[in-house]
C-alpha cells in the first residue's frame, strides 16, 4: 500500500513515511525498487515479523529443543525463531554453539566462576585476597557510618 501510495503520487515521500510508520526513506526506496522489479516484497513491519523479536528468558532444556528443531528442519533459523518467539540470531548462536561444544554448549555460563576444584593454588589464593579485600572495604564503610551515627548523636544532646 505504501509503495502504490508512492508510485501514483497519491502523497510525497515524507507523508507516505509518516503515514505507513517506515524509519527511513532507504527503507521506501528499497520497496519501490523491489516493486518495479517485481521481487515479492515480506512484510517486516510492526509485529508483524519475527526478525527482530524481543529476546526472552530460556531454560537449558527449551535451547535444546529449539536447536533440534531448527537442525531437524534443515537449519532453518527463520523457522526455529519464528516458532519458539525467540530471535534469529539467538538461534543461530545456539545452533553454532551446539555443534561445537555439543548440549554442554548451550547452559548460560554468565556470572559464574570457575569450580574451586578447577583452580591452581595460585587462583585460590588471588580470590582469598579479593575476599579479604572486599570485606575490609565493607568493614571500613560500617565503621565510618558508626562514627557519623555517633557524632549526629552526640550533637543532639
């Protein structure tokens, strides 16, 4: 519609971008050049596709899932996102990641350290001071705050 709208010159440029909600006028001219060559034209407009979906929380088990559904369907990336309402790219990294590192690949490892067992003495003993280090500001933050609490104390009186 917004193409047709262009091309008869029903509105100019600007009102058809208005109009139709397109982000730019490359978006337009790309349209109208895939019209006039006769290319089909997918419809990637608000909500209306799932390319650019809106990422959600998964679990281990759903990534497995979805990773077999999309290697059962030939890797059809599109397809796989489209039908679990996550995003292509995620998809896709899943897919690489399981082929190289198999179903281990695909557990969410952020935020977490490595097992105490898998560390040398020397990693040990560098999170020991971290600890040290962390609870000595901690400490020296709680003793400040007592001496100001003291002194806001003492003035009342």
């Amino acid at each position: 519609a917004a193409v047709e709208d262009y091309i008869q010159r029903n509105y100019s440029q600007m009102e058809v971008l208005a109009k139709y909600e397109i982000s730019s006028t490359s978006v337009l001219k790309s349209w109208v050049k895939k019209n006039t060559s006769h290319s089909e034209i997918k419809d990637s407009g608000k909500g209306m596709s799932q390319a650019m979906t809106e990422g959600r929380k998964t679990t281990f088990e759903e990534r497995i899932e979805i990773v077999e559904y999309c290697l059962k369907h030939q890797k059809n990336y599109q397809l796989a996102a489209h039908t679990y309402g996550v995003s292509y790219q995620q998809v896709y990294q899943w897919t690489k990641k399981f082929e190289t590192n198999g179903e281990e690949g695909l557990r969410d490892r952020r935020g977490r350290t490595k097992d105490e067992v898998k560390l040398t003495v020397e990693e040990k003993l560098k999170l020991e001071i971290q600890r040290i280090e962390r609870e000595n500001e901690r400490l020296r933050a709680e003793n400040l705050f007592l001496k100001k609490l003291e002194e806001i104390e003492r003035r009342r009186r």
